[in-house]
C-alpha cells in the first residue's frame, strides 16, 4: 500500500510561452494548455503534487496519536489539541 505508483518528483514547471510542461528530471509529466485563466495555477498545483501527497501522508501518521474525540485542527496549526 506504501508503494509509489507515480513518477517520484521533484515535479518542476516548465512554463513555455503557452503551455506549461511537468516535468520529472528530463521526463515530460503533463502540459497544461493556455486555455484559460488558471492554467498557470493549475500547472503549479500539479507539479507540487508529490510534495501534497508527503504532507498528507505526514498528516496521517500524527492524527491516530491523539486518539479518539480530540480536536484534529491542533495538528493542523502545528500543536497538539
């Protein structure tokens, strides 16, 4: 289950004149094309993918320690509830 079944990052955006290419070292990911107004958001979102899935991953791993009924939103500001 803990086995990666994407490309490992570091994702990097490669902004072109129009479309924006993902890239994994010399390996085209994706292009998000210039299509409409949020494309360059959208291009930043997904090369950060890798580094949202390990934060959620971190997030996981602490929630189960404060056991049943705590407030989880102390491990979202960086504290303890």
């Amino acid at each position: 289950m803990n086995e990666t079944k994407h490309t490992k990052g570091p994702w990097i955006l490669d902004p072109g004149t129009c479309n924006h290419g993902i890239m994994a070292g010399d390996i085209m990911l994706a292009t998000v094309g210039c299509n409409n107004l949020d494309y360059e958001a959208n291009a930043r979102l997904i090369a950060a993918a890798p580094d949202l899935l390990a934060a959620c991953k971190a997030l996981l791993d602490l929630v189960p320690a404060l056991g049943p009924g705590k407030c989880y939103m102390g491990v979202l500001m960086g504290r303890r509830a």
